[in-house]
C-alpha cells in the first residue's frame, strides 16, 4: 500500500507541474501576440500635440527696430511720439482702432495688404490714441464674408503721457445716462494702466469711493456703476495723479433715466382734424417717447402722397420728467396746406428705433 500511495503522489506532482508550464507559458503567449518583428516591445503611442493654441499664439505683432518683432499680448504700452507699425498674418485681413481715428478721418492712420500679412501704420501717436488695436481674418463663402471670431487678436495698446493721465477727449462736457437695469461708465479712461483715479461729485463737493460692488474702475473703460440710482445724478469728473500735481479728466452730466426698452411709444394728432374742403392748413403730429440716446426714424403714407405738396419737419428734445427722470421726444410733423378734396383721408405714421417699429393712423375730415 505504501508503494502504490508513493507512486500516486509522484503521479499528482507531475500533473502539476505541467499545468504549471501551461500557465506560464500561455502567459508568455499573450504577451507575444503583439510583439514586433525582431522581438522589440512596442512603444505606447502619445497624443500628437494640438498644433493649434488657440488665441494664446496671437497673430498680432509690433514690428520692432532692425526687422525684429514683438507678439503683443491683452495689453501694451507704448511712449507717445514715435511711429508704430502693427502686422496681422494672413492674407484676407480686417482691422479695428479707436473711432476717433475715422471720425475725424485721420490723415496718421494707413492701412495696407499684402500677400502674406496686412499692416497698420500709426504715425506720431499721443495719448488721444489710447484704446483697443484688433486684427482678425475674413472667412469668405462666395460672395458672403464674415469676421473668423476664433482668429481675432487684440491688445489695449496705452500711449503712456504724464501730462495727459486721462485720455484726452474732443468734447469737454459728455453726458451719462443711468438706467436701473443696466450698469453704466463713466468713460474716464487713462493712459497709465497703474495709475490710480478716483470719482467726484462737483455739487455738492465729494468723493465716490469705489467699493468693488456698485462701484469699480477699469482703467480701459472708467469708472463703472454697477446699479445706478436716481441720487447719482448731477454733475462729476475724475481725477488722478502719478509723481505730480493732480489732474482731472473730462466733466461728466450724469442724468437718470426710466423708459423701458421696446418699439418706440407712439401717440398720433392732427390739428385741427377737421378742415372745410377748398381751403385751411392742417399740421398731423407723430410723437415718440424714448430713451435720450436713442435715435428713432419716421416715415409717413397719407392720401395726396406724391400728388400734393407737402413738408415734413424731424426734430427731438430732452425733457425732465421730474423726480431726476429725462425722457428724449422725437417728432415728425407733416404740414399740408390749403387742403383739397384728395387730402382727406387716413394719415399714417411708421416710427422705428433699434427695438422695432410701430405703426399709428388718424384720420382727417371734411367738416
């Protein structure tokens, strides 16, 4: 018995041990299955690098002395005086500058395009040029071109006076509308992007101190009032120093303001609205309510319409409308003299602002 068990157990240990060989080697097995040729291991393949970085690669240059240029990042400053050359790469390019320079169409100011790249020249800049320099490229689709958003490059370029703090402005006295839904600034902005300024009322005299909530100052926009209210009205200006005497920027009419946003408010009369046939003058009056700064077109139908002579008068007022509320009055007033028989009828009138239009009719009568 001793003999047989002797035996069995070598039997079991060798079934073991081949079983063992077989694990191993089908172990072995499945590492090879995807060896290369000449029994090297492969190498893990990394993600090739987005060749694109997206706006931080920004296209916009300053062309330097001796051929040399300068990427120009969110903002740059630059000393007044000197010429400055600013290229954009791509063939297909459009541009974008402080609009004083096109307003005043400033001979200083050229643009050229060439092959490779286009070029924007600034000759003798000062602190009036302060402001936001913008490139992008124009994608085309036939004859349809738009702005490539994903390609648009800009630099707040300061033109850095230490005697003009404040950027200077053509006009010496601008005004402010505050409106209750909407933040508003005023455009006090400055030529030194670390120079401090503070806000000021002239009457009474005082100082708004910033508090980073209803209050912030943003030296490439001005100061701005997060939720403005009827008590800031009135008269202010800003004021600044850097190693020197105080300087103070343009005065500031800040006037509050309650008229909802929409179609312009139309309201409609004619005087008087019945005329004898044969003879009178009647004068038909479309008014429109709106905000001060909002510009509203008229346009009017009316029976003798290019039969009779008639004159058509456009203009607009401000009006305070009491507790500090100014309101802007648009008018078109359409006069018809000695009236006939083919004047009588419907007289209508279309007023259109950025919101929508409206249409308003009132009839006039032979008495």
């Amino acid at each position: 018995m001793k003999l047989w068990a002797v035996f069995f157990l070598a039997l079991l240990c060798l079934e073991l041990q081949d079983g063992s060989c077989q694990a191993i080697k089908r172990k072995k097995d499945a590492g090879e299955s995807g060896a290369h040729p000449g029994g090297k291991r492969p190498r893990a393949r990394q993600p090739a690098p987005t060749s694109r970085k997206g706006k931080s690669q920004s296209l916009l240059t300053q062309v330097l002395d001796k051929g040399r240029f300068l990427r120009l990042g969110p903002s740059t400053t630059l000393t007044p005086g000197k010429s400055v050359e600013l290229r954009c790469k791509g063939t297909n390019i459009g541009w974008s500058y402080p609009t004083y320079l096109d307003t005043f169409n400033d001979s200083r100011l050229s643009i050229k395009h060439s092959d490779k790249y286009s070029q924007l020249v600034l000759t003798s800049p000062s602190a009036a040029d302060t402001g936001s320099y913008s490139c992008w490229v124009i994608v085309c689709d036939g004859t349809e071109c738009q702005r490539d958003q994903d390609r648009t490059y800009s630099s707040y370029v300061y033109f850095t006076d230490k005697e003009n703090l404040f950027v200077p402005s053509a006009i010496h006295f601008e005004i402010v509308y505050l409106r209750p839904d909407r933040p508003a600034v005023v455009p006090c902005r400055v030529t030194e992007p670390r120079v401090e300024a503070s806000l000021h009322r002239e009457v009474p005299p005082e100082e708004i101190t910033a508090n980073q909530t209803l209050l912030t100052f943003d030296p490439t926009k001005g100061f701005i009032l997060q939720s403005p209210s009827a008590d800031l009205q009135g008269v202010f200006y800003c004021k600044a120093a850097s190693k020197g005497t105080p300087q103070i920027s343009t005065k500031y009419q800040l006037l509050y303001v309650e008229v909802p946003s929409g179609a312009p408010f139309v309201s409609l009369g004619a005087s008087p609205e019945t005329v004898r046939g044969g003879g009178g003058n009647v004068n038909v009056t479309c008014t429109v309510l709106g905000e001060p700064e909002e510009d509203v077109s008229f346009s009017w139908s009316y029976p003798g319409q290019d039969k009779r002579p008639a004159r058509i008068q456009t203009l607009w007022r401000l009006v305070n409308r009491g507790m500090g509320h100014t309101t802007r009055v648009s008018q078109s007033i359409l006069s018809v003299e000695d009236m006939q028989t083919i004047d009588f009828g419907d007289y209508i009138c279309k007023a259109k602002n950025i919101n929508g239009e409206t249409i308003v009719t009132t009839k006039i009568a032979s008495s």
